[in-house]
C-alpha cells in the first residue's frame, strides 16, 4: 500500500507532460508561420515570374511590377 501511496503523490511525470504540451503548442506555432511563410513566398515568385516573362514583349508590363 505504501508504494502506491509513493506513486500517487508522485509528480515527477507532470513536468514531462507540461513539457510536451510546451512543445505542441511551438510545433504548431513554427508549421503555421511555415506555411504562411510559403504561401507569400510563392506568390512573390508568381509575381516576379509575370513581370520577367512580359520583358521584350512589346506589352505594357503589369502594374505591380
């Protein structure tokens, strides 16, 4: 009975658990400033790409170039 009541007040695992909740919510964090991170490099490259395939064209280039 005494080992169980050593185990109960045991909390040496929730600092382990706070630690990997900690590192969830980050995780989560990093992905989404990754992915938005992407998505407005791949609209800065779709616009670059615009502008340099209009030059020597003859056309007026577009106005966020």
């Amino acid at each position: 009975m005494t080992y169980f009541k050593k185990l109960w007040a045991d909390e040496s695992g929730a600092s382990a658990a706070e630690y990997a909740l900690i590192l969830a919510i980050v995780g989560t964090g990093i992905a989404l400033a990754a992915w938005n991170l992407g998505a407005a490099i791949k609209n800065s490259m779709g616009l670059s790409t615009n502008c340099i395939s209009n030059v020597g064209t003859g056309s007026a280039p577009p106005a966020n170039c």
